[in-house]
C-alpha cells in the first residue's frame, strides 16, 4: 500500500504517542493504552487534521483558494479546517448548525466558536435539520461569482480522500505497536461521521493489521452507523485498489451510549470525563472522546474487554469543553 501516490499536504505532528494508561487501567481491569491523537499539532490538535493532510492536499492540488465546511457549532473539524486554511493562506468559509438547540452564551461562542473567529474564518449559522450540503454549494457558487476557487470538505472531513488520514493512522499504530512488542486485541474510538472508523477498517484490512476496531456511536442508531462506515470504508479500500478487502463482519458499532442526542451530555459522560481526567491528566471533550470513554467505561465493567489490550484512541477537542461550561460547572462542584 503506497499512500505516497495521494497529494498531500504534511502539517500533523506525527506519528502520535502511544501512551500506557496505568490508573486509569486499574480503575477499570483492562490493560488500556491512549492514541494521542489529541496531539496533532493543528490548533490544539484532533483527528481532522490527518484528514486535512489528504483533503488539503487535493484542494492544492486544484488550486483552490477557499475552503467551505460545515459542522455542528462546537464542531472540532471546523476549527482545524479554519486553522489549516490559516496556514496555507486560504479564505475560509463555515456553516455551524445548531444541532442541539442550545442557545447558552458560552455554547455558541466560546470554544470552539471563539477560535474559528480567532483563526480568521468566516461564520455562519443555520437551524437544526438543514441541508448542510445544500447550503455549502450556495457558499461555493458565491465564491466562483467572485472570481474564487472553493473547495469543499464534507462535515467531519469524511470521504474517501479524508479517510486515507486513518488509513495512514493504522500503519502508524501497527508499527508502534510492534516496535512497542504490543499486542493490541481491540482498538476502541467515537464514531460519528464515519470517516476515522471507515478510515481504521480499510487501513487494518488492507495492510493485513487486523486489529478490530470498535466504534462508540455519538449520533446514528447502529446501522445507520455500522452502514455508513462499511460503505466509506469500502470505498477508501477501493480508493487504494483493493475494495475487496474490506467485508461487512469488519465494521462493529456500538451506539448505546448516544444518550438523549449528538451534543447532548449526561451525567455518565462527565463522570467519564472526570475520571479520566483524575486518573490520568487527560481531557476528553463531552461529544465524541466523553461518549466514547463513557462507552468504554461500562462495557469494561460489564466484562467485555476482560484479558483484553485495548487502545482508546483519543481524537482531540478539549476546547469544546468551554462550550460546555454551564452544564459542566454544576457537576463538578
């Protein structure tokens, strides 16, 4: 598999650490381990930015000049796209959906929010339930009446070429692991857009890696979920020339943990990101990592990992924690 083939645009701070986490690993009975993708480097870092590497590449490569995406309003894929368009001296153009009808002062302008305005990019917000594809085509023939050349990326950066980002994260976490003498029996991360899951399945299938990856749904019931990341992962695999790699019985989500809807947190997901926090000085962020954790917190009590080495990958966005402020405030007291 020669990713060298695809434009892309190297700016990520990898590879990533591959930490032991000890306490935390006590607190639960399962030999845990955290990929740090929290450490990208890309405005605070996250899993877009593996992505951009590839969908900025592709957007060089046609000589754009802007960039217009779409995310719910503490979307971490919008901040490190603003942040990657900053970088390489792009315009950038972002649609926020409020997906939770949160109308809190520090939800729509802190976090997150705050540092797509910092970084320059130009804001937008719609309601829940809009067209988001729709509304960026209106961004992108504006741009082209102006004489611009836009290039879209799909919320979360989840197509095919996004996706190689995490096909490139599984080469990285296989070599890591064998440099490390690690077995690692379940590699474990949030899944919502689908693009870093579809990403890890087609580049442990294509490599021979097989290590199973198990996503913990934040917004889709489970096959929609499981469906939607077969089918990018499918077309990742065919993306490199193999799409008969990638089968159905590969793709497994977990989407009990969704609670009362995307953004929405609960009090197990600040328990997740508290002890996680306590035990190991990592911050998680409440919509996809806090899920995720909160996920891999009960299944472990409940014996799922039991002799099990399991690799939670930390895909970044403790800066939408201050967009959670007054919720989180109260719970911590």
């Amino acid at each position: 598999m020669n990713l060298a083939r695809f434009a892309r645009a190297r700016f990520a701070h990898l590879p990533t650490p591959l930490e032991p986490a000890p306490r935390l690993s006590a607190e639960l009975g399962v030999d845990l381990w955290i990929k740090r993708d929290d450490c990208t480097g890309l405005a605070g870092g996250g899993n877009k930015t593996r992505k951009l590497e590839f969908l900025l590449g592709e957007a060089l490569e046609q000589g754009a000049d802007t960039l217009i995406t779409q995310g719910a309003i503490q979307s971490n894929h919008v901040r490190q796209t603003a942040a990657a368009a900053a970088s390489f001296g792009m315009a950038c153009e972002i649609i926020l959906e409020n997906r939770t009808g949160n109308q809190a002062v520090d939800y729509t302008g802190s976090g997150n929010v705050l540092l797509d305005r910092l970084l320059g990019a130009s804001l937008r917000m719609v309601p829940m339930d809009t067209d988001m594809n729709a509304e960026m085509e209106t961004n992108a023939d504006a741009c082209r009446r102006r004489g611009g050349t836009p290039y879209i990326i799909p919320g979360g950066g989840s197509n095919a070429v996004g996706a190689l980002g995490y096909v490139d994260c599984a080469l990285e976490l296989a070599a890591q692991a064998n440099d490390q003498g690690l077995v690692i029996d379940r590699l474990v991360t949030a899944t919502g857009s689908a693009g870093t899951q579809a990403g890890l399945v087609a580049g442990m299938a294509v490599s021979g890696a097989d290590i199973p990856v198990l996503g913990i749904g934040v917004r889709a019931p489970k096959d929609k979920q499981e469906t939607n990341v077969f089918n990018l992962a499918v077309e990742t695999a065919a993306l490199m020339g193999h799409r008969e790699r990638v089968t159905r019985d590969m793709v497994f989500a977990d989407c009990d943990y969704v609670g009362a809807g995307y953004g929405l947190i609960d009090q197990a997901v600040i328990d997740a990101l508290t002890l996680t926090a306590r035990t190991e000085g990592l911050l998680l962020d409440p919509v996809y990592t806090g899920k995720a954790m909160k996920g891999l917190i009960d299944l472990a009590k409940k014996g799922a990992f039991e002799g099990e080495t399991v690799v939670f990958l930390h895909t970044g966005g403790a800066q939408g924690l201050f967009g959670y402020h007054g919720e989180l405030e109260p719970a911590l007291l």
